[in-house]
C-alpha cells in the first residue's frame, strides 16, 4: 500500500510532527511505502509572532519528507493537491489540529480526491482550545473534505459530531500511542547529572511549549505550599514559553520560589527529552482544558507516573489510583496530590500501573483502527 502522511513533519517540531514522523515509520515496519507532505510554511509569523517553529534535530533518516503546502497561498493548496494525486497513494492520512489549517488542508485534499483513495483524518483538535472567529466554519470545511476519521480522545469525536451529526462519515476512537523514539531510558543520576542537578531532591516535571491553556500557574501556585518545601520537592519547568514569560515570572517571585522551580525554558532537542523524565519522580499535566496530550505517552513510555487534571481525554489516558492521580484544574488539589505521592509512597504502586497501562498504546493498534475504517 502506498501511503502520503499531509501535515506538519521536520522540519518543523512539536507533538503534531512527532507523531506523524512516528506514525510513518510504524507504515515502513509494516512493509508499506510512506511520503510524508509537509510545509513549506507553517505559521506565518504576522498572524502567529514569537512562534519558534523549526527543528534543531537532523533530517530522520530513511524517511520521505516533501515540502509542498503553504498555509496561506491558495496556489500551493492547489499544487499540493496535485501532487499527492499525482503520486496515486492508497491512503492519505491528514493530521487536523487547527482551524486555522483548514482551508489549505482541506482544499489540498479535495484537489486530491482520485478513485480508490481514502482520505483518512487523525484528528487531534476538532475544536481548539482558544477560540478565533471562523473557527468552527473552517473546521466544518475540513471535515467536508475527509472521507473518515480517527480521533485521539473521546471528547473529540464528540466534537467531531458537531459537524457530522447523523455519523454519514465512519469514524472511530483510538488512544495516542506512546512516543517511543525519544531514546534509552536513563539512571535516574546520570539523567539529573546531564542537566545538573542534585541527586538529593524530589522533582516533578512540567514538560512542553508553555501556552496558557496548559496550567503552569496553577502548577506555580501548587509549588507555593509549604509541604513542598518541607518533602524537598522541586519543580523542572522543560519547554519555550508560547508567550510571553513575564507573568509566570513575577508569580515565582510573587510566591518566592525561585529556588524551588528550575526554568530549561527552551526548546528541548528530540535528543534530550529523555533525560528530563528520567531525572523526574512524577509528570504533572495542570492543563485547564485539553482533548488529549503526547506528554502523557511520554511519560508512559518511561514509566512514569502522572497528575492529571479531568478536563478532555486526560482521565481516560490516566486512570486514577492506578497510573496517576486525576484532580480538578486547581492549585490545592494539584498540590495534595503531589504530596500524597510522596507522603503515602505511591511511586512503586503507580510505576506498576503505568507499565500494565501502556500495553494499550502501541503504534500497530492506532495502524490497525485506521485500516478498519471502510
């Protein structure tokens, strides 16, 4: 079979490329030819200013990457279209996130509809987590211009109703996959020593771009108990910020933690990824609102245990008491949950768990759901 993945890839960054450049090579394992169609501009910086978009990682090798799409020239949207036709694929796979990504998307897909292909969408976001206008008319474009769907959380195929509301399109649920490919999994003091720190402290990690959406200040606000200061508990803060850092700033002075929180508040190489989870004792995801989050099948694939919030697909990745703890998106809650991990000595129960769980998530279950889709 021959496959075009149409969506963000290197050399781009963030979970979106990383899953489609994963999911590609599960494809290759499986015996199939894959090309994936990528950008040749993603976020234009007059519409999305301070966004970093490019990789400081390698090309992956053996794999098909072609530069077509261009978010904002309806010219390349055609021309794309004609490309993927033209390679005569079996199986388009489109990676949704953004509404703002409809029109070039969709038209690229709709240019390219042929007899005997499906265009298969895995959609991670249907309805994002901060509203623009028109976002539910692109979106509603976009769903026009698929023949089916995988969401990654329930919540979004609930979503997904929204625009299909008599289900004429199939669809159907399967959870993220873990993210596997981020290296060997590393002693606990060889990761704290690579980025230098004390073999003598608990740490919790808050890992990826910090946009607000994802709660790192009800994290903030969670690291001001004083339990936190007593068990020895330090916060790692891995990832740019998506905006501007100056309020999270002033809430660590505010709240007088600078000592307690330890800012890598820059892009973090594929190559690196792994040792700040496995310096962390436990993964905390604060998220205010969510459909679902590639850190959690990080945090899997190293078998760490997380604190969740219940917004979105999260509790369905994480089930409570056994490969986490699920609270409310709020700062008291956040911060008993940490300390009952550490106070109640959870850690051993919770890994136990997390390894049981992860069994779910392998990449030929999320192959297997998209090629059930007739």
């Amino acid at each position: 079979m021959k496959v075009i993945i149409l969506g963000p890839a290197w050399p781009y960054r963030g979970g979106i490329a990383a899953f489609n450049e994963r999911l590609a090579r599960q494809y290759q394992a499986e015996g199939h030819e894959v090309e994936v169609v990528t950008f040749t501009l993603q976020y234009p910086s007059f519409l999305f200013p301070g966004t970093t978009q490019y990789s400081t990682d390698p090309a992956p090798e053996g794999l098909k990457i072609t530069r077509k799409l261009n978010s904002i020239n309806p010219f390349s949207w055609l021309s794309t279209g004609r490309y993927i036709r033209r390679q005569r694929p079996d199986l388009v796979l489109s990676a949704f996130w953004l509404p703002f990504m409809a029109p070039a998307m969709g038209t690229a897909l709709r240019r390219a509809k042929r007899k005997g292909m499906r265009r298969v969408s895995i959609l991670h976001n249907l309805i994002p987590h901060e509203h623009r206008p028109g976002d539910k008319l692109f979106s509603r474009y976009f769903v026009g211009s698929n023949d089916a769907f995988i969401t990654l959380s329930r919540s979004v195929l609930d979503d997904l109703n929204v625009f299909d509301p008599k289900g004429l399109k199939p669809r159907t649920f399967s959870p993220h996959p873990l993210y596997d490919h981020y290296g060997a999994t590393l002693g606990r003091k060889e990761a704290l020593d690579l980025i230098g720190l004390r073999e003598n402290q608990r740490y919790v990690l808050f890992f990826g771009f910090i946009r607000e959406y994802k709660g790192l200040d009800l994290l903030l606000d969670a690291m001001a108990d004083e339990r936190m200061e007593k068990l020895g508990v330090k916060l790692i803060v891995a990832g740019e910020f998506y905006g501007d850092p100056k309020p999270y700033q002033e809430q660590i002075s505010r709240h007088d933690i600078g000592d307690r929180v330890v800012l890598h508040t820059e892009f973090i190489p594929d190559h690196e990824v792994n040792r700040y989870f496995c310096a962390a004792d436990l993964v905390v995801q604060p998220y205010k609102n969510a459909t679902q989050s590639g850190v959690s099948q990080i945090a899997y694939h190293f078998e760490k245990p997380m604190v969740v919030t219940n917004v979105g697909g999260l509790p369905e990745i994480v089930p409570d008491g056994k490969a986490g703890f699920v609270v409310k998106p709020d700062s008291q809650e956040i911060a008993d949950a940490i300390v009952r991990y550490f106070e109640e000595d959870w850690q051993q129960r919770l890994t136990e768990g997390v390894r049981e769980e992860k069994k779910k998530y392998a990449w030929d279950k999320m192959t297997a759901a998209i090629d059930s889709l007739n």
